[in-house]
C-alpha cells in the first residue's frame, strides 16, 4: 500500500494535533502524600471529549480484522475491548451507548481504565503513540466514561433477568481472575459461590495495589452490585486440604481456581529472619489494613525503611511508607535506573514524593543488634558491562565496595511465586515446573471440572490478563453447560 509519511503527518497535525495530549490532573506531591486518596483526578466531559476527539478511529479492523499483524488500541488490549466504539459514544456524550459498549467485554472497565500499564498495553498499540502527537490517553476516558455512566444511576449488567439455569460454579480466590469469571458465568444465569480466604474481597486489586491508585471503594462496588444479583462470597474461608475441596467439587457442577501467584522472594542474604524484614505484600496488606480502619498506627512510623527491588510492587511499598509516616524510605536496585523493571512514571511518582533512589547497589547481608532486631544493610557497589553481540550486559560486583546503611525496616520486594497448594494432586491439577497450573486454550486444568487462570496459571502478571482468563474460562463452562 502506498504511504506518503509526510502527507499523513500534515493530515495528522491539520486535522487531529490540534487537540494536545492530556493525561489526568495530578495532585501535587505535598497533598498526596498526607493521604491515601488517588493521586489522580477524573476527567471532566470537556477533557474526555477532547481527548476523545483526538482518536483517529482507524478503520483498521474492518480491513484487516482483530487477529491480523496490524495494530492498533484494540490489538494491544489483551480484553479486545471495543475502544474504538466507546471512545466514538463518548465524544457524543452518549454516555448509556459507551458505557453498555466497554461493558461487553470486559468485566471491570472503571477498574483496569485505573490499574492497566496502558503504555504498554491499548495506548501502546494505538497509531498516534507512533507518532510525535502520542497516543489517545484510552485510560481516562475508559475511567470517565463509566463514573459518568454510574453517577447517572447506569448499573452494570450481571444477568438480572435470565431464568435461572440450575448451573453452579465454586469459585476459589476473589481476585481479577475470580471476578471475571463470576461477573460472565452471573450474566448467563449461572449461580455462583466464591471462597475467599481474606476479610474481604477483590485479591490484590484490595490488598496489593495501594488505594492512591484505586480506591478500595471501586472494588467494593463492583462486588455489591454482583451480590445484589446474587453472587456469594465467603470470606476469610480458605481451601486448605482434600476434603475441603472434594466437598466443592462434589457440591457445584464445575471449580475455578484463582488463587494467585502468592509466594514473595526470598533474598537468600544472611539475617533475613531478623525482626524487621518483611515481604512486600506483608508491609502492603498492614498498611491497606491501616487506611481501611483510619487508624495509622503502623509498625512502619518514623523508622528508616529500605525497600530491595526495582519493580512496580517496590515502588508501592515506597510510597505507601512515607504516606504511613516513615521518617526515610530508600530503594535499592542493582542495575541502573534505564534498567529498572517498573514503570517510568512510578518512578517520576515516587521521586516527587521523596523517595530516594540508590541505584547499583547489591544488597549482601542484614546486620541485627543482640535482640535480633535489623540495624542494617550490607551493599557491594555494581557496575554493568558493556552489550555483548545479543546486547546483554552483565552484571559485576566492585570488590572492595562494601558499605553499610542503616535503617530499622528492610521490605522485600524481588517478585512472587506460585504455589502449589496440598489439594492440587488428588483433585487432579497439573501443575507445570514453576507450580503453575497447567490449562488448555479454554483455561480448563488436567481434571474437565476444573478451571484457572491469573496468576496462578500466568505467574505474577496483570489484572487485565487475570480478567481475561475469568472470561474465557467463563465462556468455556457457559459453553459446556449449554447455555
Ligand atoms: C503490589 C502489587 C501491585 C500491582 N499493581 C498492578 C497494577 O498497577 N496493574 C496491574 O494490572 N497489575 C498489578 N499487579 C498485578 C495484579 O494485581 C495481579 O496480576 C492480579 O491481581 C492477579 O489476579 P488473580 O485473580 O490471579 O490473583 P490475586 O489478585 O492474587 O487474587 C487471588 C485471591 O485468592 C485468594 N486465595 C489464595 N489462596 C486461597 C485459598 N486456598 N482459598 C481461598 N482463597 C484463596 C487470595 O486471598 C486472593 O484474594 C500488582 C501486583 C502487586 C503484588
Ligand atoms: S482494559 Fe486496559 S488495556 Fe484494555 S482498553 Fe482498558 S485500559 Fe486499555
């Protein structure tokens, strides 16, 4: 096909450039950090529509369909939410039409618009992000469209005049992927139990995630409208043996598995027992506990606080203890910052909160006083070589590098592994080398009545793939039921 780049950059610059990029209003870092509250601020109509207007409504997939090489924001999105269609409604106000459309598709649209690394996802795929305009912020109008729809009393559709289909699923782990399942299988009818084993729900979009990204409010929402269509959901009830599990398979016509990838990292450095060293999701859960209960009574307040690890979980663990009250709050990485595995702009966040960035450093040992408590943490200075011909480039210690830095508190932040729970084998869940549970294209386990998907089938990975496996799993057992 012929493409006159310059042609297209003026029609480009003529007819939609003229339009800036807007992401949401930030709040300034002084407010921010005296507060959980989201950082930040939801579109107006004005700046949805405008960001809207931007879109260039590729017609892509009419030529090429969803599954050609050929991306676009639909591509990138692993839902295949209908972007296109919802950001073209809400560009006319028609606010009932784009929000049924991002509903089709997708489980939780106001939640994955908050939570989704879009950049890498829809906006990264959309054919302006190839462009010096940058691509269409699908995000927040994704987030705008359906606060508006909600705010004018809209409800999202979980199946509230299907006859009853005499089905029942069991449904273990309240997380994205649970919650995906359950929102499809409710919409076809089918009854539906979760058994969670937290004192509420939502996985860790509740006690993961830190509420200055998405309020807990969001999530609890979504859980009462399903309750009000029926959903149950057991908490604090956790499957731990055999028979706990028999007595599910033999209660409910099919299971699905959405126990998450729950196992943090273990550093392997000396004194990591000590008092004062925690997993991640420990430090996240207590202080997720703390805002639910407005009580800042945290183990965290005004103790020097080292977090080791360069990922998104590292940057929330940060930022979630200067908000407690920490009185400083270090990262260690061992490669430099162009090298760190999280997203840039939790990177910026955390940086104009008051993070400080240690960057190659390898952390060697915990040194503890008489009572065992941390006082301490070994580093070794790193370097990193030049590209080999693959362009990899090595990681080295600096012999003679060694240094120590203070501080009460280290967090733990280098990842998660799965878990390959006592009651996998004799229900019959294969589980692969990494205790990932193995699943066909359907999401069903080596045993046909039971289901998986998340992380517990993916590894540590995204909300929006955790949704995408509820749903496919879903469609499968609607399909087996004949439904
Ligand atoms: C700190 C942190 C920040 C993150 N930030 C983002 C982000 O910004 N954007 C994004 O897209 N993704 C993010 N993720 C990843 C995302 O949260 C996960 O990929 C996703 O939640 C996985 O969904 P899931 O349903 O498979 O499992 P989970 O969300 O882990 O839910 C599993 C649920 O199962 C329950 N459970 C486990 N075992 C049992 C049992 N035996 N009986 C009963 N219940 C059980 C658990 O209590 C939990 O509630 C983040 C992850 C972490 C740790
Ligand atoms: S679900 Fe995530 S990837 Fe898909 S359109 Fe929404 S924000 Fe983008």
């Amino acid at each position: 096909m012929y493409y006159d780049e310059n042609l297209m950059k003026n029609v480009l610059k003529e007819k939609y450039a003229k339009i800036e990029r807007k992401i949401q209003v930030k709040r300034d870092a002084t407010s921010r950090i005296s507060d959980f509250k989201p950082i930040y601020k939801e579109f107006t109509f004005t700046e949805a529509k405008a960001q809207s207007d931007r879109c260039l409504q590729c017609p892509i997939e009419p030529f090429y369909g969803l599954h050609s090489n050929i991306e676009f924001c639909r591509t990138g999105c692993p839902l295949h939410n209908d972007t296109l269609g919802w950001i073209k409604h809400t560009r006319e106000n028609e606010v009932k039409n784009a929000f049924e459309l991002s509903n089709i598709l997708s489980p939780f649209p106001e939640v994955l618009g908050r939570v989704c690394p879009q950049d890498s996802l829809c906006q990264g795929s959309c054919t302006l992000s190839k462009t010096e305009f940058g691509s269409v912020t699908i995000g927040g109008i994704e987030v705008y469209l359906n606060e508006e729809a909600f705010e004018k009393g809209l409800k999202p559709y979980y199946g509230e005049d299907k006859a009853k289909s005499g089905k029942k699923v069991a449904i273990i782990g309240s997380g994205p992927a649970g919650m995906s399942c359950a929102t499809f299988l409710l919409r076809e009818g089918i009854e539906v139990e979760i058994f969670e084993k937290a004192d509420r729900a939502g996985g860790l979009l509740t006690y993961g995630i830190p509420n200055f990204k998405i309020d807990k409010d969001v999530i609890q929402r979504r859980y009462d409208w399903m309750i009000e269509a029926g959903l149950k959901v057991h908490l604090n009830s956790e499957i731990t043996d055999e028979e706990q599990m028999q007595e599910l398979l033999n209660s409910f016509d099919v299971v699905f598995v959405g126990v998450g990838a729950p196992s943090g990292r273990k550093s392997g450095m000396k004194n990591e027992e000590a008092k004062g060293v925690y997993q991640v999701m420990d430090i996240l859960t207590h202080i997720q506990k703390n805002v639910f209960e407005s009580f800042y009574d945290s183990i965290l307040q005004d103790k020097n606080i080292v977090v080791v690890g360069g990922g998104d979980s590292a940057m929330d663990a940060l930022r979630a203890s200067i908000r407690i009250g920490a009185k400083s709050v270090k990262c260690l990485y061992r490669r430099d910052e162009e090298n760190m595995p999280g997203s840039k702009k939790e990177l910026v966040n955390a940086r104009e909160e008051g993070v400080e960035f240690q960057f190659l450093v390898s952390p060697k040992e915990i040194t503890i006083d008489d009572d065992d408590n941390v006082t301490g943490i070994v580093c070794q200075k790193t370097e990193l070589t030049e590209p080999d011909s693959s362009g990899r480039r090595k990681l080295n210690i600096i012999e003679g590098s060694e240094h120590t830095i203070p501080c009460d508190i280290i967090v733990l932040a280098l990842g998660f592994d799965n878990v390959k729970f006592p009651w996998f084998d004799s229900a019959g869940i294969v589980t692969g080398k990494w205790n990932d549970i193995s699943v066909d294209k359907d999401k069903r386990t080596s045993n046909a009545k039971i289901f998986s998907g998340g992380d517990a089938v993916r590894g540590a990975d995204l909300a929006v793939t955790s949704a995408l496996d509820g749903r496919t799993a879903a469609y499968a057992i609607i399909k087996d039921f004949g439904l």
